[in-house]
C-alpha cells in the first residue's frame, strides 16, 4: 500500500507540464511504471544470456554457434515456418503441428483414463490396494523405454508415437485425481447421502467439481511429461514432427537449425503448460 | 404423547485396533410431531454420533429409530441435517446449493417453476435471497449457516436435524440465528433434534432438553421439559426467574455431575 500511494503522490511533481486532469496523468503514468517494472527485468534477463552465449561461442574454435550466427543461418526457417516441400521437407510449423497433434491425441486419452482411474483407486479401497503398487512401479519406467514395446505391438510409428505420450502422461493424472478424491470433504458426502444422489450423481455434482484443481494438477505435469516424451519419441520414429526435425539437422549437422527448434519446443511446452493452468482456473471457478 | 420419531435402545461401539469403544449405550427418546429437543452434553459424550444415527449415516449396533412407525436406517431428505460447519458446495452459488437439492427431493411434486419459486422462499425464509447468486466463499460464516438450514428446510423434511448449528459463530450472530430458527419453527412447527454444548441456546430454543452423560457409554441422564410460553424473546427472558431456574438446571446437570464422573 505504500508504495502505491507513494507513487500516485510522486507521479503529478514529476509531469512538468500543468496538466488539465493530474489524477489520469499520474493514473497513466503508474500504469506505466508498472509495466516497465514487469517488462524490464525478463528483458535484461535474456539480454544477459544471449550476451554470454554470444561471447562463449565466439571465438575461431567454438564447436557450437552463438545466438548471431543462429539467426543468420536459420532466417529462411524463422520467415517462412509453412512451406511445404513434400516428405519431411516443410516448414518448422507444420513439424510442431504434427508433433501437437500426436501430443493432442495422446493426451486427450490419458486424461480421460486418468481420471476414470483416478477416481476408481480414490473411491475404492480394494481397487486401490490392488492397482497402487502396479501404478508406483509403472510410472517410474522412461518413456522410452516403452517405445519398443509399443512398435512391436502397434507395427506403426504414430500410434507407437501416441502410445508413449499415453503411457507417460497417465500416471500423474491418475495419481493426482486419486488424492483429490481421497480428499473430498465428509461433509460433501453426507450431503450426498442425505440427499440420496445416485453415484452417476455422485460423480458429475460431487466428485468432479471437488477434485477440479488436483485434476488440473496432474494435467499440467501430465501435458509436460507429454511434450518431453513426444520430442524423444519422434527421433526415434522419425517422419515428420519437431523431434525428427531435431534428428535430422543432427545428422546433417545443422547446429543451428537445432537450436532454433529447441527454442520452439520450449516455447510450445510452456504455452501448453499455460493452456492447462488457464483452462483449470477457467473450470474451478 | 404420540411419538412421531423414536429413539429405540439405541447403542453404538465402534471397533478400532485398540479394541471396541462404547460410544452410547441403551438411549430411548421419543419425540412428538412439531416438537423442538435439544441434545446437550460436554464433547466427547456421542451426542453427534446420535444425531448421525437418525440421520441414518451411522448404522446403531443395537436398537434402532423408527419415524412414523417406520424403521430408518439410511439417510434421507425425510431427516435433513444442517451440519455443523455449513457444507455447501463451494462451487455452486447459493441459490445453486439449494436448487441440487430441490431439484433432487421435489422433481416429482413440483414443476420446474414451482421448484425455483420454492427456492426463492426458503432464500427468503432465512433471510438470504439477496445473496443468491453469491458463491458460499463469498458470505459470511452466519450467512453460509443459514444457506445450510434454507437447504435442509427445502428438502421438506419431517425431522430437521441440527449438528451445532451455530457452534462456530460469535455470539451476536449466533442470536440472529436462533431467533431466525425460532421464528421459522414458530411458523412452519417443524419438529426439529439439535445438537448443542450451548446452555442458553437449548433453554431459549427448545421443548424438551435430552441431557446426556458423559462418554464412554453416554446415555440419557435427565431430560428437562421447558415450559416456557412461545413465542419467547431472548431480552423478555433474560430475567425471568423461570428461565433462569431452567438454565441453572441444566448447568448443574452439566457442571454438577461431570468433575465426579470423569475423576
């Protein structure tokens, strides 16, 4: 509160000009110190470690390129991210879009067995007692590590693809819905038996609206997880998508080209990291 | 007297690692239709767990409760309960909170129409149809309470049953309360069991008070018939050597029998 009010006293001395309506001026005038004081720092902040980056990879023997050389050699990919060349050959968007789209698939069925089986373990007992310690240990297996299975069972690169985005993105999901469940107050159960919902009832009015914000939880880290696994995924299966294109410019020895697309993927990851957040709060309210 | 609901032999023990705990044992009560009774007792004493008996969440060991002659045995929107601490969902508004359970209890007797109408009057019956459209995080906890009874009176209950009711407010708004529930039982002769530790409450509210011994094993000690003419208001009363001669009653029940049972 005091520094509010210390700015709004300090803004009109600062107009030199006499001003006609001081209370805006000085109203604008915190408005825009407070975007500087949320812009700035971010700025500064990557103004630092692109000049460091820079200055690393400078020299003659430098083995990786800085953020200059980055942009010089990647411009075409950076201006036109949808040409379309046939094969793997297209433009950085429609790598990220394929890859999006396997994650959108895969994740949309983890998140809705997830839930289903979150709330099965968080509701019974016995079912708990009888899947938890297979989950515990399931859950700890590397995405990858399901890959070979997955191909052998599905002889197919993106179902295998969407398999391991399925396998990795679950077990938050469930694990999460689960505790929430557990953690539905008595009293939102006696309601529930006093006005004798039915269980369908139960489930839709109760259950879901009550575990809203664990579910959220368990998505955010499930969509995450998802990304990471499809990048990892995708160099392994190849065709198109970003983890491929990372492949791909290894092979070739496109530096640059990696780095670009790494900046993607985390662009995209935190966007969808975001997406859920905002969906959860948008749902929880 | 007519019993509209009673209490038959009612014990209960719960079994733990530790072994069986007793919680009431052999506990008779019947209540007429339109009648007020207060169950009042130190914590401890099961007087919540008799409450959730009749309310059906608790299953008796022995004995059993029968409401118009019929044994229940399960919970029910015919015993509605206004829980200690309120119970709304939170992420439903107040009108919304009162609308699931109309909706669920009257969808057979009342119209889509009748049915909001009816929601709007039991708003207005404790006094919070101007908070309709608040969400329970947004009122106060007097405010919650009587969103809580509005959707317990909604239900039509025969037995209104109150866990504590106003245990958890201050002492101004707790009067509110009570001389709401009382206008309200005034109006509409609920018959109505409330749970309290609150000696003042009980006398002023109630017909009959069902004072219970101390746990383990509580059972009826006394039950003090309150002869008080209705309507009755807190300040007429405050000095009334009636009502006082009452209150003390119950007090020594409480303070007088305690200390020696518990040493």
């Amino acid at each position: 509160m005091t520094m509010v009010s210390n700015i709004t006293a300090a803004a009109p001395a600062e107009a030199s000009t006499p001003a006609k309506r001081p209370l805006a001026k000085s109203q604008a005038a915190k408005t825009a110190r407070e975007i500087a004081g949320r812009v700035l720092p971010p700025v500064l902040g990557l103004a630092v470690l692109l000049g460091v980056w820079q200055l690393a990879c400078s020299g003659p023997n430098a083995l990786l390129p800085g953020p200059v050389k980055v942009i010089q050699s990647t411009w075409p990919l950076i201006v036109d991210p949808f040409f379309d060349h046939g094969g793997v050959d297209k433009g950085l968007f429609w790598h990220i879009f394929a890859s999006l789209k396997r994650v959108a698939v895969g994740f949309a069925l983890s998140s809705v067995a997830g839930i289903f089986l979150g709330v099965l373990i968080g509701q019974s007992t016995l079912a708990f007692r009888a899947l938890d310690p297979i989950f515990q240990v399931l859950r700890t297996v590397p995405p990858l590590a399901w890959l070979p299975i997955s191909l052998a069972a599905f002889r197919q690169a993106d179902p295998s693809a969407i398999f391991v985005i399925f396998i990795t993105s679950i077990w938050p999901i469930i694990l999460n819905t689960a505790v929430g469940v557990r953690n539905i107050p008595q009293d939102y159960r006696n309601v529930a038996l006093v006005l004798r919902l039915s269980p369908i009832e139960f489930f839709f009015k109760i259950v879901i609206p009550a575990t809203v914000p664990y579910i959220f939880t368990g998505l955010k880290i499930g969509i995450g997880l998802s990304w990471l696994a499809i990048i990892a995924a995708e160099m392994l299966i190849g065709g198109v998508g970003i983890g491929f294109f990372i492949w791909d410019a290894w092979n070739s020895s496109l530096m640059s080209e990696i780095i670009l697309a790494l900046v993607y993927v985390g662009l995209v990851g935190f966007m969808l990291d975001r997406l859920i957040t905002f969906v959860g709060k948008l749902l929880s309210n | 007297m007519s019993a509209y609901l009673s209490i038959e032999n009612v014990g209960i023990s719960f079994s733990s690692d530790k072994g069986t705990f007793r919680a009431l044992d052999d506990v008779v009560l019947r209540i007429a239709k339109g009648e007020f009774v207060s169950v009042i007792g130190h914590s401890g004493c099961g007087k919540s767990t008799l409450l959730n008996i009749v309310a059906g969440l608790l299953q008796a060991t022995e004995g059993g409760v029968l409401l118009e002659g019929r044994e229940v045995d399960s919970p029910g929107p015919d015993r509605a309960v206004v829980f200690q601490n309120h119970s709304l969902l939170p992420w439903l508004t107040v009108y919304d909170n009162v609308r699931m359970a109309v909706d669920k209890v009257l969808s057979r007797t009342k119209s889509k129409a009748e049915r909001h109408d009816w929601v709007l009057h039991n708003l207005s019956l404790v006094r919070m149809d101007h908070a309709k459209d608040k969400k329970p995080g947004e009122i106060s906890g007097g405010m919650k309470q009587r969103v809580g009874i509005a959707r317990a009176l909604a239900m039509e209950p025969k037995v209104l049953l109150l866990d504590e009711p106003f245990g958890a407010l201050d002492a101004l708004t707790r009067a509110h309360l009570q001389d709401s529930l009382m206008e309200i039982h005034g109006r509409l002769g609920n018959t109505v069991i409330m749970i309290t530790h609150d000696v003042d409450e009980s006398v002023l509210l109630s017909d009959r008070i069902v004072m219970m011994t101390n746990g383990p094993a509580a059972r009826i000690g006394q039950i003090l018939d309150i002869d008080l003419p209705r309507p009755r208001s807190r300040v007429d009363l405050a000095d009334n050597p009636h009502f006082n001669h009452l209150r003390a009653e119950v007090l020594r029940f409480l303070h007088g029998h305690a200390p020696a049972k518990a040493a």
